[in-house]
C-alpha cells in the first residue's frame, strides 16, 4: 500500500519534470537566457579586472568571494560538527 | 568612521572570525567565554547602529568585493533585514548569556560555542542576504549547524533525531537547490533584483519551470522552517537539544528561513508573481493545520519540552498565516510575532531546561508543587506560558492581537476564529501545567533555586516578554515599514 | 605492522601527490583547478602516508593540532584578505586596486585569488585529513587515546 | 511530436531529473541509513550534473582566456557547482559521523531496527 503510493507520488514528481524538461531552453543554445545575464561581463572583463585567466577562479576567489568565504566555512562546521559529536570536542587533541 | 557603513558584512565576519578563534583556544576557558560573549556584543552593537540607520536612510547595500549589482555578491539590507539582523542578534545573545552562566550539559564547550557562533553568523549572513546564491550557502551553513548542536548532546535520542533531521534538512537543500538553478536557467542572474527584473520579461515563456521552482523552494523552506505537514522532524530534534541548543532552534532558526522565504518572494520574484499563484491560499490551509494541529498535539505531551516544540509548530503557523492573510496588519502582526515568540520561546525552554536540571523532572505530571520549592524559576515559566496563550500586557497578545486584527481587514473572520481557538487551546495546556506547579500537592523533590547568575538572563527575558508586551510603539516603525514592503 | 610495499610506493607517491597538489594550487587562476581541488589531492596524499604507518608508530602520526592549525590558518588567510580591503578603504574582499593584480597569464599575478587560493588550499587539506581521522578514529571504541 | 524532439534535445536535463528522483526515492524509502546517505548523495550530483548543463553552449570552450577562442561556455554554473560540492562534502561526511555514533549506540544502521530499540527502552 505505502510502496503504490510513494510510486504514485514520484510517478506524478515524474511526469511534472519531463513537461518542465520539454518547456526548457534548449540544451547548448547560446541564446538561452542563462547566458544572456551576467556571463558577458565575466568572460570579457575577468582577466583585466581580476588578473586571472580562468574566469571560474575569477568569478571563485574575487566576483563572488563572499560565497567562497561562506563555503570554507561549511567545511570548518563539518570539521567542527563531527569532532564534536564524535568526541564531545577538541579535548582529546 | 569607516566600520560603519561595512556593518552588514562585519556582523558576519565578527562573529566568524571568533568561531575561527575558539577552537585555538582549546581548554582555556574563560579565553573561549570571553571571545564568544565579546563577538556576540560586538555583532550586537553593530546591529543596533546599523538598524539605526536602515531607520534614518533606507535601505544599505553593499557590494562585496566592489562589484556593482549584477556581478559582484550584494548584501542588502532593508527594514525587514535590519529587523531580523536586530531580533537575532539580541536574543542569540541573550541565549549566549545563558549558555556559559547556566547549566553544563556538553562535554566540550568550546566546540559548542564555536558552532552556535557560526550558526549565529550565518543567520545574520541569510537575512541580510541579496543574491540567491549566497544565501543558499548561509542556508546551508545554519542547517549544518543547527543540527550539530543537537548531536553535540551525545544521547542516543539526540543523535538519532539529528540524523533524521539531517535527512529531512538534505532534502529540503537538494529542493531550494534545483529551484535556484531553474531560475538561474531561466534568469541567467543571481543578484534578487536582477531576476524580478528579468522575470518579468521570461517568466511567460517559461511559466512551468518558474511555477516548478517555486513549488521548490516552498517545500526546501517549508521543510527547514517546520511547516505544517513537514514538521515531523521538529518535536524530536528541538526537544532532545541541549536547553540553550533548543531555545536557539526554536526562537531563531525555524524563523531564519520563513524571513528568507518570504524575502525570496518580495526581492526575487516580485509580488505580482506571488499574488498570482495560489501560494497565499497554501500558506493559509497549512498555516491554519498548524495552529490545530501543533496546540492538539501539544495538550497530550507529557515531556515538558516536547510540549514546548509542538507549541513551536503552531507559532511557525502564526507566522505563516500573517504572510498568507496579506493585509497590512496581518504582516505587521506576523512579523511582530517572530520578535516575540522568539522572545518568550528561549524564555520557556531556558526555564525548562533550568527546572529539568535542579530536579531531575522531565515530566509535567510531576510538577506538582515544585513551584512553591522554584517560585521565581516557575514565575518566569508563567511569564511565557501567559504570553504564549496572549494575555493582555505579554509580547504575546499584541501580535496575537495585530493578526487577528488582520485576518478582518482581510474579510476573513474565520481566521480570527481560528486564533481565538488555537489561544483556548496554548491556555488549556499551559495553565494546568503552572497550577498544578504552585498549587499542586506538596513535592517529595528536593529542589532549590538556582544560581543568581542563571536567572539573570533568563530575568533579561522576562523583561523583554513584559516590555514589548506595554511598549509595542517601540518596534512599530520598523515593522509597519516592513509590512509597506508588502502591501504599498 | 610494517608493509614494505607499502612503504616503498608510499616514499615515491606521497611526495609527487603533494607536488602535483602544489602545482594544481599554485596554477589555480591560470588552469582548471584552485584551492578546493589543490587541496584535496595534498589532503589526499596525508591520508595516504596515515595508511601506509596504519597508525602504528606513534612518532608519524600527523596530530590533530597539525590539521586544525592548517584549518584555521586557511579561513584566517581568507578573512584577513577580506579585511586588509576595508583598512585600505574600500569594500570586503576587494582585489581589484587593493592587490597588486600583475599581468595577466603569468604565475604571480591576480593579487588576493592567489592569497586566498593557498589559505583555500591549506584549508581544505587540512579538512580532508582532519575528517579522514576522525571518522577512523570515532569509528573504535574510544581507547583512552591520548 | 515537438514533445519528444525537445525532450531528446534536453537529454541531459532529462537525466538529471531522473537521477534526483531516484536519489529522492532512495532517500526516503530505504531503511538503511548508508543508503540514505548514499540516496542524498545521487541527488545533489544530479543537481551539479544539472547545473553544468545550463552552463554549456554549443561549441564553446572551457572559459579559460586564451588566444583564438570564439565562443566560452558559461562559467558561472561551474562556479556555483564548486560550492554545491562541498557543501555536499560537508553534509556527507557529517551523516557518516552520526552513523558512526548511532551504530556504536544501537548496534545497528537500519532505521526501523533503531525506532523498535527505541520504543522497546520506553516502553
């Protein structure tokens, strides 16, 4: 009973996706919107204004350096979270 | 000064570079206090100036890094920002107060403080946040935390309902995530005010992607913030918690992602969208389920703090329903109560935890007569649960007050009903519990007060629950400018 | 318990993965890689070591004060560079007219991406090692250790 | 059918709606919290698949500058994936410290088995 509902459930999650995927911009299209943003600016700009030729290291460490900043900081939680409840803390150390 | 107008990311990077700290500082105690109280008071004292000027000028915003808008990570900060930083600064501080006077239940206090530092500084890093992105990391950054500092207890109990929290958390992040790349798929922006202004134009072509995506992140949100059906990690996981853990997740994180929701569907999505989808009349039903649902559930716990986290499922529906009713009282109401439960939730879950350690006593069924053994720590019990269900003079009544007044400017006087009913219901479970404390049959426990230095913070509450209780003119410019955001 | 294998591959692996860590951080703004990946592999190669020693011998035990002085020296790095672009009065975390930037392409140049990219990197070898042992670790009944 | 001419166009959005559903499925439904894990794991890397789907445009490069390139792909998703990276990083490797806990105190990793221990102490 449970299993014929969860597969009525995620046949209905199915099929809401595949019309979402048939209404999508198409793959590989350099018209799409994504595009059409902010990726100009980044691909034009990066190395004049950041000095670094790989843009992803340009848009990483200096466009969006506040998101980096946020994503060492997941890893210290982890670190932290699991010595903790590992160990109840650093007291072993 | 210089500091000042760097105050939005300042408050975050304080607090981080304090968590950074305490782990260095190993077993020197006082050293780790002092650090995790001074961040606190700093993030605090920056909040308030910063608060004061969102008040004088409007809205700051802050580009990160100095790019402008579209490219670089914009901080901003509106009245509802400057509001939320203000509510999570002072009660988290408060909360901090308690967790180093009061009663030690972790083994390690450093590495707890380090993550309710982080979990702090991501908060304030999410409500402040302008860019889409960026607030999924903070998302995800107080998601890992708040589920660390339930398993730091180490009980069987907190683990589990840890992991089942975690699962349900990763569920809810793997939803917002898919919705943040549907509207980057079909904005090609990050920055909120870009893609209200982009979606104007593409949200036509694309109405099932933008309406899937949305359906997302209500659903990542409405895990995380405990919404009516999907609050079924919640009663488990907040009230296994270490007593400050619990008054934390309860008074703030739950909120945190409503305020971030709700700033997604004003900043992002613009409310011509949000006026268009059925969402209202969703927050509605699941909001009025969780009023019921939450108080009925509430009336048959035994557990002292499991009746206080599914009173915290019903209050999540106030706030909800303050959103889904839509007229300006409503959301002043509704904003209002997240200040004020967040208030007189940490008050009650801080004296719980305070009885529970003097006595021993998890259960309300033998509460009799402790009252008369604890008369200020009961006191300050009755405080909250008065507030709780809206006596008149508590925090509680007044936002209590402003929905109800809400739900009838908006025509719907059903909801008022279901207000007055949901406050019979908080009344029929708090008071027996504050009766039988005071009045009931002499205990056997021998029960003394605790410490002056344990009540102070939880007096600092009392006084906060009584004080936005008379003086409600205090908060209202910021909160009727929050609602004009809304409702223009 | 001793592995000769082990330890024979182990003293030609473990110094080219930390080499080649080095050059994947050091490369970061010019070719694919940076401070997350970089830092994985040097992380990659201290587990190693940790399992050719199999923890055995005391004296190569990397201790947990090693990696937590790595972790917080790396987000120390970061946030320090954020804050020296407030004292030269502009924004959090600027690069641009705060670091010197260098020409484009060549090894020292893009300021704060390469700063940050070793503290990244410093960081997250730090992490990889320190979540590598503590699960190994937690995963025994707790032995008095230490 | 346009349906079928766009859903084969957008094969890879396709997969990684599939692979989010099946790493919801297992999320949900198994018993054994590895699994979960693992569950949780097969969704966030449909995710990134998908991210990097969006960021691709029909002959571009990877968006490292150098001379004689016409057209880039798009960097930004790349970016953003680094970061949805490691936060799965952190999630996973913090599931598996109270997997570890949990199996020290129950004895087991099946869900059900550790909610009947759990009732049994109770009751």
């Amino acid at each position: 009973m449970r299993k014929a509902i969860t597969v009525v459930i995620l046949l209905g999650i199915g099929v809401l996706f595949m019309l979402m995927v048939a209404e999508m911009p198409l793959y590989g299209d350099p018209n799409a919107p994504a595009h059409q943003g902010i990726m100009q600016k980044y691909i034009a700009d990066s190395a004049r204004d950041t000095g670094a030729i790989n843009t992803i290291a340009a848009i990483i460490i200096d466009y969006r350096a506040y998101d980096t900043l946020g994503e060492a900081t997941v890893l210290f939680v982890a670190v932290v979270a699991v010595t903790a409840a590992l160990y109840g803390g650093y007291e072993h150390a | 000064m210089p500091s000042l107008t760097h105050a939005p990311v300042l408050i975050v990077v304080v607090l981080l570079l304090a968590a950074f700290v305490t782990p260095l500082l190993g077993k020197r105690e006082s050293a780790v206090n002092a650090v995790f109280l001074g961040a606190g008071l700093s993030a605090f004292a920056l909040t308030l100036r910063m608060t004061m000027q969102v008040l004088a000028q409007g809205t700051l915003s802050y580009p990160v890094g100095g790019w402008p808008a579209p490219y670089g990570i914009v901080v901003w900060v509106d009245v509802f920002a400057a509001f939320s930083s203000l509510v999570i600064a002072t009660v988290s501080l408060i909360i901090s107060w308690f967790a180093v006077c009061g009663p030690r239940e972790v083994r390690n206090n450093s590495a707890y403080f380090t993550l309710i530092l982080l979990l702090t500084a991501a908060m304030q890093g999410m409500v402040m946040a302008g860019d889409l992105f960026n607030l999924f990391v903070f998302i995800e950054i107080s998601s890992l935390a708040a589920i660390a500092i339930i398993a730091i207890k180490g009980t069987k109990e907190s683990v589990e309902a840890s992991f089942r929290y975690l699962v349900l958390s990763a569920l809810g992040s793997g939803g917002l995530l898919f919705g943040i790349a549907l509207i980057f798929m079909i904005t090609g922006h990050l920055n909120m005010d870009y893609i209200r202004a982009t979606l104007t134009i593409t949200a036509t072509q694309y109405p099932l992607n933008l309406l899937t995506a949305i359906g997302l992140m209500v659903v990542g949100f409405g895990v995380k913030a405990a919404l009516f059906p999907m609050h079924v990690w919640l009663p488990d996981a907040h009230s296994n918690a270490p007593t400050a853990s619990s008054a934390l997740l309860s008074g703030l994180v739950v909120k945190v992602y409503i305020i971030a929701l709700m700033r997604i569907a004003y900043l992002a999505l613009g409310l011509e969208i949000f006026a268009l989808l059925p969402v209202r009349h969703l927050f509605l039903a699941l909001s009025t389920g969780a009023l019921l649902v939450g108080s009925v559930f509430a009336m048959v716990q035994d557990n002292v703090k499991r009746l206080l986290a599914f009173s915290t499922v019903a209050q999540v529906g106030y706030i909800f329903l303050g959103f889904g009713l839509f007229s300006q009282r409503a959301i002043e109401g509704g904003v209002l109560h997240i200040l004020n439960h967040a208030v007189m939730k940490s008050l009650l879950f801080l004296t719980a935890g305070v009885i529970i350690q003097q006595t021993g006593i998890k259960k309300l069924s033998q509460f009799n007569g402790l009252g008369r053994r604890m008369p200020l720590t009961f006191a300050a019990f009755a405080v909250g649960a008065m507030s709780m269900v809206g006596i008149p003079g508590t925090a509680g009544f007044i936002s209590k007050l402003y929905l109800a007044l809400g739900a009838l400017d908006a025509d719907m006087m059903i909801f008022a009903v279901f207000i007055l009913i949901s406050s019979l219901l908080n009344a029929a479970y708090y008071f027996p519990i504050i009766i039988s404390a005071f009045f009931g049959s002499e205990s056997e426990v021998a029960a003394t007060e605790p410490a002056t230095s344990v009540l102070a913070p939880i007096a600092m509450l009392v006084s906060m629950v009584f004080f936005f209780g008379l003086f409600p003119s205090l908060m209202v410019p910021l909160v009727r400018q929050t609602a004009h955001l809304f409702v223009r | 318990m001793h592995d000769m294998i082990l330890e024979m591959l182990g003293r030609v692996l473990i110094p080219a993965t930390q080499l080649f860590g080095a050059y994947i951080l050091f490369h970061g703004h010019l070719s694919p890689g940076g401070g997350f990946s970089g830092g994985t592999i040097i992380g990659a190669s201290f587990i190693f070591y940790s399992l050719v020693y199999r923890f055995t011998a005391k004296k190569h035990r990397l201790k947990h004060e090693t990696s937590l002085l790595f972790e917080v020296g790396g987000a120390l790095i970061y946030v320090g560079a954020g804050l020296v672009g407030i004292l030269a009065g502009r924004h959090f975390l600027t690069n641009q007219g705060v670091f010197p930037i260098g020409e484009p392409g060549r090894l020292w140049s893009s300021g704060m991406i390469l700063l940050v990219t070793l503290g990244i990197g410093a960081k997250v070898a730090g992490t990889v090692f320190k979540l590598f042992q503590e699960l190994l670790e937690g995963g025994a009944e707790p032995d008095g250790h230490h | 059918m346009d349906i079928i001419e766009r859903l084969w166009a957008n094969i890879y959005y396709l997969a990684s709606v599939i692979l989010f559903i099946i790493g919801f499925h297992t999320m949900l439904t198994h018993n054994n919290l590895l699994k979960k894990i693992m569950g949780m794991n097969i969704m966030d890397t449909s995710l990134f698949l998908f991210f990097v789907a969006i960021g691709y445009i029909r002959g571009g490069q990877a968006p490292i500058l150098r001379e004689g390139v016409v057209q880039y792909v798009n960097p930004v998703p790349s970016a953003l994936i680094l970061t949805g990276i490691v936060i799965s990083v952190s999630f996973t490797a913090f599931a598996l410290a109270l997997v570890v806990l949990l199996h020290r105190q129950y004895g087991t990793i099946d869900a059900d088995k550790i909610i009947a221990l759990r009732s049994k102490r109770h009751a």
